[in-house]
C-alpha cells in the first residue's frame, strides 16, 4: 500500500485492489517456451515444419542467452522474497513441493493465497525433489522509465521457460496471473504433466466438484474447458433443480491418478481460486460471491465511492447511480458508453478456498475424491450440442482432442476466432503432444474403471445471437443426465459424432428450450468441422498422432461424411 501497488476496498475486510500497468493484463502464450535438448521432447513432429501452436520449444543455447540477457542484476535495489510452497496439502504423498524467487510483492500475497506457503515446507522437504521456480518482474532500480500504476514489468522482454528435465521454471517481465504465480499453470500443468507422464498420472486444466442428487447419490466431476470457459462457475453451481447439492473440490486443475482398486482420484494442487470477475454476480455464482466477501485482492476491476468492487455483470447488485472509478481510473457510471467496460475483461479475483462456502468436506483429503466422469467443453457459438457421451475411453479421447473454443481474453488472442484447444491444454502443455494423447489412451488398463467422457457445450446461439441455453445453475439438468448415464440408464442414442440424449431425456421442466435447436447436428457444419480438425491434427500433430486416435478420426470422420 505504501508503494501505491494496492489500496484497501473499506467495504470488506481485508480485502484490497490492484491495477496493473495495461500492458500486462493476460498470459502471454507466444512468449511461453518449453526447453529440451531434443526438440521433438517439447514440439511435435509438425507438417511441413509448421510453427508449433501446441508448446514452443526453446533450445537450451537459446534458454541460457535468453536468462543471460535478463537476469543478471535484475532485481537491484529491489526486495527479493524466497517463497516456500505445497502444491496439495502439505506433507501429502500426492503433493509437490516448490520454491520460488520473486521480486514481486503481489505475487507474494496472491502465492499465499493461492499455494500453500509455510515454514513447514523446510521441515517436510528434506531431500526430496522440488520445484525452482524464478521470477522478475524485470525493473531494477533505479528506473530509467515511468513505472504505469506502480506496476512494475517489462513487457518487451517477457519470457515463461520452462525446464521440465531441471523441474525448473523461469519467467521473466510479467507479473499478472499464470506469467507470475508459478505454482499454477507453470508447474501445476506444464512441469506436473511432464512428472506425470514420467510416473503414470495426469496433470489437468480441470475443475473438481460433485453432485449430490435427491436421492443421496453422490459422484464427483472433472471438467477441462479452455481458459474463461465456466469452470470457476461449474465446479461452484447453485443448483437450480430442487434436492441436488453440489460441492466444489477445485476450479481449475486436477492431478489424477489411479488407486489399485483401478479407481481414478483427483486431488485439487491449489489453494484458492483466481477466477475471472466479470460475469460474476449473486445470480450466475452466489457462491464465488460470498468466497469474495472478505480476505481477496482483486486486480483489474472497477471500484465504487463507496470502496466496493463493481465489474461488468454488478450492474443490479449495486446502487445505479453510485459514481465508479474504472480499472483505468476513469469515471464511469452504470449504463454509460464513456469508459466502457468498467474492467478489465481478464480482470480477476484471489480469494481462499475455504472462503466458499460449499468447499467439499474432503476437498483436501490426500486420497483425493473418486471420479466417475469426465467432462470437456467450449464456447461453440454454432454447431455444438448442449452434450454429447464419448462411446467409450478411446473416442472420449478424441472428443477432447477435438476441443476448440472462441478466443477469450485470458491470453493475447484478439476477436472471436474459434481456435483450437485440444483438451483444452493448448497453452498449458509441457512436452510433445502427440505423447501426451498417448498418454492419456495408455490410461485405459485392464481392471480400471474408466470414467465416462463426455462433451458439452453452454455457448451455442440462435440467429439472434442470443443463448440456446441458460447455463449456470441450470447446467445442473446436463450433470443430472450424466449421473443417470453413469448409472446405466438408456437415456442417448447414437449418432455420426457421439451419443446424444434421447428427446427429454435431459428434465426441462420449467424452462424455454428449443430442443431441436439445442441439439441438433447439422450434417454441412459437421463435415467441414471434422475435415478441419483433420487438417489441424495432421499439420500440428503430424506423425506424433497416435495410430489409436488415427482410426478414431478415420473412423468419425467416415461416418460424419456419410450423414445426410
Ligand atoms: P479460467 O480461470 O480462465 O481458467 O476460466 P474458467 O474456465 O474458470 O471460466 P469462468 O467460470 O471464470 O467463466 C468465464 C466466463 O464465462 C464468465 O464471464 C462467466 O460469466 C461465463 N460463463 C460461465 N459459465 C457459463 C454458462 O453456463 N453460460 C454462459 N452463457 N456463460 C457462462
Ligand atoms: C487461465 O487462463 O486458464 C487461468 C488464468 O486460469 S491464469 O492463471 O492467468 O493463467
Ligand atoms: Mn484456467
């Protein structure tokens, strides 16, 4: 607060706001770089030599010029912190340990709150393997240039390594998010999923929850969705239908392994949620609301006079004429278009998970939770069913090889491009991803209980560009459906691209659904669809596609060109 990085919201305790310099707003995937000596360990075997959209390999002459020319002396005249951390609960047989450098006190807080950061990590340390993580923001001081915000970075020169061989992580220039926060997406996903492919687990881009229907029954979730695809607000749904309870283990990823009882568990790494806060409110989730009502620091939103946090989507939550600062620290009052949008549309909050209130009892079991399924999904303003079930592991498999999604601003991309975000890891993979699918088909062994896989899709719109779907707490009648197809019920019929459910077989009542709209799957969209993805997977994955998930795409792919 001294240094201007944070001020107090008075409206809640504890609780403060940041904004940071414009230009660091997002992850920065083109600066992302994954190093190995071979470069087909990182890269895939691409068509043509293809740029590599799915990791980015960097040589190790290349990574060791790049941190020459950026951290020698980097952090002069600044504080340096050494953050200890747990990745699970601490001491856990599933947890991963980390240490990282900063010179960032925000990612000090927002570590604590997202990690688990003790003095105990020393003592549980020992000899044991950890994570290096090395982050500057890139500002040494004395300054020679104006410091926006009091955010310091350095945009030009910002770089995300990774050393998955050294289990080491190397980011340089950014503060914001996934660039400074090295527990998350750096080592959770990129470096995790390499220890995970070495020692037979998965490390995911997923959410955790479970569903507790009217009768008892209570089955635990996955759901991978690309990045500010509703996960935070799946895995913490109020449920609309009356007698089902959800609870959530996790908002966005999950390592998984299975037991010897052949059952998949998933333990959430985290320790609290940074999700986005636009759209947020106490209709879509009352229950990331009240996580938000004290103990957060939010970055990038807007502010009242009255010290509380506005965001597009708070509109009917606060008084209409109440004078607004905007993340630029422009005026703005609710309705007008002279400084829209209020916030930053990657703006986010940091809050504890125990501060939601519907945080699962086991949801830091060591254990972990059983998981019966598996979901992957996107924005697909056009084509998309509301859900289709995978017919078994190995099509499930290619369902979400085949995810693609709208561009969102939670990266650099700009418009609504429907881009490709197989499993929706694109930004998040940490060696070739052609082994990575295999990974996940070697998944499936004699004697395990694989999951259902199933696909989903909340964004589809009708001609007037407006929802086919209300989503939200109503997608409690999609994770209904699942349970009773978990269960066996004879509830879908097949078609080209998977099962789907059988007409009212999902519970509608109550609301106004186009069925037919919803859940139709139109045959001139599907082909050239498919033969797109084909394209895709042959340029990007080339000779790295495994055989297995080959025959799947010769094989969907035949049968979606055979649809009338
Ligand atoms: P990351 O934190 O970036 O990984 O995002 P996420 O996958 O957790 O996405 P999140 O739940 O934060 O949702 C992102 C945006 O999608 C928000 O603006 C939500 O309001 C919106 N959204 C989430 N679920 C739904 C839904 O069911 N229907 C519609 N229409 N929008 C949704
Ligand atoms: C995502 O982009 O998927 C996020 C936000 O969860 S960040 O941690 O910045 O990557
Ligand atoms: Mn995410």
């Amino acid at each position: 607060m001294e240094r201007g990085t944070l001020h107090k919201l008075t409206k809640y305790p504890n609780t403060y706001i940041c904004r940071t310099d414009p230009r660091d707003v997002a992850r920065v995937e083109s600066r992302t770089v994954v190093c190995s000596v071979d470069r087909y360990a990182t890269e895939c075997h691409t068509k043509d030599g293809a740029a590599s959209q799915l990791a980015h390999w960097i040589s190790p002459e290349n990574m060791d010029a790049a941190m020459q020319e950026r951290f020698p002396g980097c952090m002069a005249g600044r504080m340096m912190y050494v953050i200890p951390f747990s990745m699970g609960p601490i001491g856990s047989p599933l947890s991963k340990i980390g240490v990282e450098l900063t010179d960032s006190n925000y990612v000090v807080l927002c570590m604590r709150l997202m990690t688990r950061v003790s003095h105990d990590i020393w003592r549980v340390l020992g000899n044991n393997e950890f994570v290096r993580c090395l982050h500057s923001v890139g500002c040494p001081r004395p300054v020679n240039y104006r410091v926006v915000n009091h955010w310091s970075c350095n945009p030009e020169k910002v770089i995300i390594a990774h050393m998955p061989d050294d289990r080491m992580v190397v980011s340089y220039g950014s503060g914001y998010g996934g660039n400074s926060l090295l527990g998350k997406k750096c080592f959770a996903l990129r470096i995790a999923g390499r220890i995970a492919y070495d020692e037979g687990w998965m490390a995911e881009h997923m959410l955790i929850m479970s569903v507790t229907n009217p009768k008892g029954v209570e089955k635990f979730f996955v759901a991978a969705f690309p990045s500010a695809c509703g996960k935070t607000n799946l895995a913490m749904i109020q449920p609309t239908l009356p007698g089902y309870t959800v609870r959530c283990v996790g908002d966005d990823i999950a390592w998984m392994r299975f037991n010897k009882d052949g059952q998949l568990m998933a333990i959430n790494p985290e320790n609290g949620f940074f999700g986005v806060a636009p759209g947020t409110n106490h209709q879509t989730n009352p229950n990331a609301m009240a996580a938000l009502q004290r103990d957060c620091i939010l970055t990038n939103v807007a502010e009242t006079a009255d010290g509380g946090y506005f965001w597009e989507g708070l509109e009917d939550e606060v008084d209409k004429d109440i004078p607004i600062t905007t993340w630029l620290g422009k005026p703005y009052k609710i309705g007008s278009k002279e400084n829209y949008p209020s916030s930053h549309p990657n703006s986010r909050f940091t809050a504890p998970a125990k501060n939601c209130p519907i945080m699962h009892p086991k949801w830091e079991d060591p254990a972990g939770v059983p998981i019966s399924g598996i979901i992957f999904g996107g924005r697909r303003p056009e084509g998309v069913p509301l859900v289709i079930e995978a017919e078994d592991w190995k099509h499930g498999v290619f369902l979400g090889a085949q995810v693609k999604s709208e561009a969102t601003a939670a990266a650099e991309f700009k418009g609504k491009q429907i881009m490709h975000d197989p499993m929706a890891m694109r930004p998040f993979l940490g060696y070739n991803f052609g082994k990575y699918l295999q990974h996940w088909l070697d998944m499936e062994k004699p004697g395990r209980k694989m999951p259902k896989i199933f696909h989903v899709n909340w964004f589809r719109k009708d001609q007037n560009e407006k929802f086919l779907w209300p989503g939200f707490g109503e997608n409690i009648r999609v994770l209904d459906w699942m349970m009773r197809r978990v269960d066996g019920e004879d509830i879908a019929e097949p078609t080209a691209v998977g099962l789907v459910p059988k007409e009212g077989s999902i519970n509608t009542d109550g609301l106004n659904i186009n069925w037919k709209e919803l859940f139709s799957i139109p045959p001139d969209y599907w082909k050239s669809d498919i033969h797109e993805t084909r394209r895709y997977l042959e340029e990007q994955v080339g000779d790295d596609i495994p055989p297995v998930l080959r025959s799947e795409l010769d094989r969907v792919e035949a049968r979606v060109d055979a649809m009338k």
